[in-house]
C-alpha cells in the first residue's frame, strides 16, 4: 500500500507558526523530532510554505546575516489562524473516525483469534 506522505503537513507548519515565526528549515527539524511519525520531506516543507504564502497564510520576510546564508523567516496571518482553526476540527473528525476504524478492526482480530483456538 502506498504512503500518502505529507497530507497534514500545511496543519502542522501552521501549527508551529502560531507558536512563533521560524524558517523553512527550522520547520523541518521540528517535524523530523517532534512529530512521533513525521511523513513530510524538505520539498514538501517548502511547497506547503509556498502555497501558504501565496493563499495569505503565511507572510514572510527576509533575514540577511552578516555572515551564513539568508533566511526566509515565515509568520501566521489573520486568515493562517482561521485556516488552523478549520484544520484542528478536520483532524478531531478524522480521529473520530480513525479511533472507530481500529477499535473495530481490534473486534476483527479478537474474532479471528478466538476462531482459530
């Protein structure tokens, strides 16, 4: 079966804007150590920025160190607070749903446990 990686990505970035600005790489760190599964790649990161960024989800601004590379700094707007909102109650439905799944497919497996003694 093949993995739909990255599906809830532009959730999670959300999520950690709101906390405070960061930078595309820094984003990814976060998801690599924090998330217990991270399904997100740094091509995905950096898509979901963009697409953020061009719907006004995300503003972003520019940090020219002295010495080291620029940074793409990225702040939560207004209308990237509502779109957290809206994906907070999408993931609570989901894991309504997915907590049915597996407490059903728990029966199936004790079912089939049971039949082969």
């Amino acid at each position: 079966m093949p993995k739909k990686h990255g599906r809830h990505t532009p959730a999670f970035l959300l999520l950690f804007l709101a906390e405070a600005p960061s930078y595309g790489a820094q984003l990814l760190t976060r998801l690599q150590s924090e998330l217990p599964h991270c399904f997100s790649d740094s091509a995905i990161v950096y898509r979901s920025l963009q697409e953020m960024e061009k719907n006004g989800l995300v503003e972003t601004s520019w940090e020219m160190p002295e010495t080291g590379q620029p940074r793409k700094w990225y702040t939560i707007t207004d209308k990237g607070r509502q779109a957290l909102k809206e994906q907070a109650e999408d993931i609570r439905l989901r894991l309504t749903n997915f907590e049915f799944f597996l407490s059903r497919y728990k029966n199936i497996e004790i079912t089939r446990i049971q039949d082969q003694d």
